[in-house]
C-alpha cells in the first residue's frame, strides 16, 4: 500500500469518526429536546388538571352555599306566610266580631 493510500485511508477514517461524532451530537441533542418538549407537556397537563379540579372544588362550594341560602329563604318565607296568614285569620275573625256585635248577633253573656 502506498502512501498516499494510507493517508487516504485515513482521511476517510476521520471523516468517518468526525461524521458518527456529529450524528451522536446531533442524537443526543434531539433526544434531550424531546425530553424537555416532554417535561413541558406534562407540566401542563398537571397544571390544567390542578385548575380544573380546582374549579370543580369551587363550583361545588357555591353550589352547596347556593342551595343554603335557598333553604333559609325558603324557610324564612314559610314562617312570614305563616304569620301573617295567621294575623289575616285573626284580623277576619275580629272583623267579624265587631260585624255581629254591631248587628247584635254577637255571644251574649
């Protein structure tokens, strides 16, 4: 073998240890892209996952605080209409007292 064989021998044998040295670069610099463009992805998921689960929480509590505030409505006016449809009946059964006794039907004693 000549010399300039051995020499181009090698060349092509550090060009070929230059070119795997650039393809494993370029490998692991894909591979750790990936890996970050991972990591983000499923730092978001776990963030949209927390926010809606919090909105859930929180709908779940103006919820239940919504359906309280109905309830004591709801129970603050059954005890109006009960008293003031009690005051009506005694203010009617009053009336027509003061009705009898003028027509003097009223209970003698």
């Amino acid at each position: 073998m000549s010399n300039i064989q051995k020499n181009l021998k090698a060349g092509e044998s550090q060009v070929q240890d230059t070119a795997n040295a650039a393809k494993n670069k370029t490998a692991d610099t894909a591979q750790s892209a990936k890996d970050k463009t991972a990591d983000a992805a499923n730092a978001a998921k776990n963030k949209t996952a927390d926010t809606a689960q919090s909105a859930k929480d929180k709908t779940a509590d103006a919820t239940q605080s919504t359906k309280e505030c109905v309830q004591q409505g709801t129970d603050q006016s059954a005890g109006f209409l009960q008293q003031t449809g009690e005051k009506v009946m005694n203010m009617a059964q009053g009336a027509v007292g003061s009705v009898k006794s003028t027509l003097g039907m009223g209970d003698k004693k």
